[in-house]
C-alpha cells in the first residue's frame, strides 16, 4: 500500500484526510497522464454522500485544467463506472465513494481502461504528485482546455446490460433489496421491476447522511427481519457503491460472501461454466468453504484480502469466479470488478434454473465459527510487528494447529489490526482473540 492510496483507493474522512486539493490534484494528474498522446476521456461516478458533489467538482476542475473530456455518470454503482470504461472506449474512471465507510468519509477510487483497480505504479505516481516531487504540469490553454459532459445515458446503457444477463425472467417471486441509501437506490430495483420480480425496496432514499447508516450489507439484520415479516422468498443487501452483495433466504439466514462462492461455483461447475474448475477466494474465506468445496470435486485458490489481488488471480488465469466474504464477488464473464446486483442475479439465476430455495442450495456449506475484532491502533506496522504480539499469534496458531486458524493482518482503508480467529466453537476462538487483543493492549498499541 502507498502513502494515500490502500487497497481501494484514497480513502479518509472528508476534508480531513481526503481533502478538494487532493481531488483536484488526482484530477490534474490524471488528465495529464492520459492525455499526453491524445485528448483524454474519462468517465466519473459517484455515490450519495454530501461531500460526493464537492469531490466530483474538484476532480473535474483539475481533469479539464489538464486538458482531459469528464463524462458525468453522477450517482452511480462502481461496477457501473467500470463498465462504461471497458465499453465506451475511456482512458480511465474515476468512482467517488467510501463503500461502506460512514457518510463523513469518503474515497476516489481509479480504474484503468480495462474497468479494472489501476495499476500500482500509476497510483505511485499520483502520490509523488501530490507530495509535490513531480514538477507541477502544464495547464491546458484555449481549445485544448477540457469539457464536461452529461453521460447519464451510459448509466441507462449499464442497466439495460444486467437485464439483458439472466436466461430467465424472476416472475412472481418476492425479492426484497435493501439498498444501504447508496448508489443501488438508482438501479436496482429498476433491474429487478424489467425481470418481472415482485421486487420490495427499503433504505433507497439516500439524503447525502444516511448512507450505511444502520441499514445495507454491514447491517444485514435490517434484512433479515424484513425478508421474514413480509415472507419475500429472498433478500439482497448492497453497501454505499454497490460492489458488494449480502444475501439472505426466506428463513432469514445470511448467505455471506462465501456461501455465494459455493452456490454460484456450484451451479457454474453443473453448466459446464466453471473455467479450470477453480474459485478464487482470499485467506478470510471460512474453512467450511474449502470443505465444501472438495466435497464437490471444486479447486481452490487464495489470494490476499482485497478484491483486488482476486481480479488479478482471476484475470491471470482465465476463471469464471472468485470473491471475498464481506460480498465482493467477480463475474469474470460478465464484469471486470465486484458488482453487487450482478451477484444477485447471479444467485437469483441459480435458484430458478435448479428450481430450489436459495436456503436448499446453500445448506450444504457447513460454516466454522469465526470471530473477528477490529482494533484500532495507532501506526498499523507496528501493532502488527510488535515482538509480543507475533509471539501471541504464534502460540495461537500452534493450539490452533490443523483445528482451526488464526490470522492477523492490517484493515487497508482505516487504521485497524483485524484478528481473525476460526475453530471448532466459539469459545475458543474467542479464547484466542481476546489473548491477542489483550498484548496488544498490554503493550499500549490500543487507541480510544
């Protein structure tokens, strides 16, 4: 990770960490980047948060100072941004949004012309910019100067393209969507009204503050109450940009980021669409997914945490799926990123083609219990590397042994040491992870 940009992107609370300087000078950079050889184009989407319009406005100023043509999208999915990259012949996107962080932060997220992350040494050159070791670039004079452009109609184009995906229509069936007051409010249930679902919509009314507050995919218990009181036959949840998806059954169980893996990996393998029989997951995948993987003869690959390195995996090796937990799940026939309601689809397909609940397909994954404590620190690295809290973890994973795992690593967008623990009951990966929080306290790593 560099100075500003983590695993997605230049993230920190507005004004404060991420700043309309920042914003203009990413603009300036990438405009001029992109356009030493030609006029460059590209396209910008944002989600609800207040601060989206002022970011949207600093990043266009400084792409348009650069000489660069900004196409507006305006308050759109990230997958819909990287979408209209891929198809539209644009240099770059630039996707606005904290995801699933508090309306008060926010993040400018880059995606290069493939509508994939950008590439690390792009975004090394962007911080060298920003910390003033480039020399300042030329402004654009005249004619050359940038123009913006209202591109609305390329959301609708993205719309049309997630209808057209499903070989079947979802007549009848009740599908609820809780759409976190973020970007989905204004696409999903457009997408599910065209396929003919009986479709029921809550959290779709973002006012710039309410953005994953108490609602969306980190809140899925918002969710699951409503799924069974209004007995819908399934339920799906997305985060502030819509590059996640959390699923639940008509019984209100949460079907996570891999228990999607395993009905969707499964169904692909039944089609004969499941490229070297393989699913790519990260380390945070729980044991119960690989299990159940090799009971159905399905390989496996783990990357690091971050969809990100899960692309690469998946790009560098041709293969139809892979994604995280937390809900980020490729579609490599379909999208280049994670793209929340395509994964709905995708889940919604599996159950109608197999006529089965989603609760049917997805009980075979029996799940290991799991805990994990976010902590926040004060400097990461040296939480992480503190000699007594590697002792800590060691000794954790030797009780562990091949029982159970344990893994420690730190948060790439906020200033966290994640300490995951899974084994055979809650007791004792609570027992571990307390005992390894409790170093990191003891040695006065832990802040307030």
């Amino acid at each position: 990770m560099g100075k500003y940009f983590g695993t997605d992107g230049f993230r920190g609370e507005a004004n404060i960490q991420l700043t309309v300087d920042h914003a203009f000078k990413v603009g300036r950079y990438v405009g001029w980047y992109y356009g030493r050889e030609h006029k460059a184009k590209i396209v910008i989407g944002k989600d609800t948060r207040r601060s989206s319009y002022m970011f949207e406005y600093a990043l266009v100023a400084g792409l348009t100072a650069s000489g660069a043509d900004a196409y507006l999208l305006h308050v759109t999915t990230t997958p819909s941004v990287s979408y209209a990259v891929r198809t539209e012949d644009f240099d770059c996107g630039i996707m606005i949004s904290a995801s699933h962080n508090p309306f008060y932060d926010n993040g400018i997220k880059l995606l290069n012309g493939n509508g994939q992350k950008i590439e690390a040494e792009v975004e090394a050159r962007i911080e060298a910019y920003l910390d003033g070791k480039i020399e300042d670039l030329p402004y654009a004079t005249r004619e050359d100067i940038g123009r913006t452009v209202d591109f609305a109609s390329g959301r609708n184009r993205y719309i049309g393209y997630l209808i057209s995906i499903p070989c079947r229509d979802f007549k009848n069936i009740k599908v609820g969507l809780d759409c976190s007051n973020g970007s989905s409010s204004a696409i999903a249930k457009s997408v599910f009204d065209a396929l003919r679902a009986k479709t029921y919509v809550i959290n779709n009314e973002p006012d710039g503050t309410n953005i994953n507050r108490g609602c969306g995919s980190t809140h899925i218990e918002v969710l699951q109450k409503y799924v069974v009181e209004n007995g819908l036959d399934v339920g799906f949840a997305y985060d502030g940009d819509a590059d996640r998806c959390i699923a639940v059954d008509h019984k209100g169980n949460i079907i996570d980021g891999d228990k999607i893996l395993y009905v969707c990996g499964k169904f692909l393998k039944s089609q004969g669409k499941l490229n070297g029989n393989t699913v790519v997951t990260t380390v945070m995948s729980n044991m119960g997914l690989y299990k159940a993987f090799e009971s159905e003869d399905i390989n496996y690959e783990q990357t690091a945490v971050g969809d990100k390195y899960v692309a690469e995996n998946m790009l560098e090796n041709n293969y139809s799926i892979g994604g995280e937990q937390s809900g980020h799940i490729i579609f490599s026939r379909y999208a280049a990123t994670g793209d929340g309601i395509l994964t709905s689809l995708m889940i919604m397909e599996a159950c109608v083609e197999q006529k089965a609940t989603l609760c049917d397909l997805a009980k075979e994954m029996k799940v290991y219990p799991q805990i994990l404590r976010n902590v926040r620190v004060a400097d990461k690295k040296t939480a992480r590397e503190n000699p007594k809290v590697v002792e800590a973890v060691e000794a954790a994973a030797r009780a562990l042994s091949t029982e159970g795992r344990i893994l420690v690593r730190e948060s790439g967008t906020e200033p966290l040491i994640r300490v995951m623990v899974e084994a055979g009951t809650e007791e004792i990966c609570a027992e571990h992870v307390n005992n390894v929080v409790r170093v990191m306290e003891e040695e006065g790593l832990v802040v307030e």
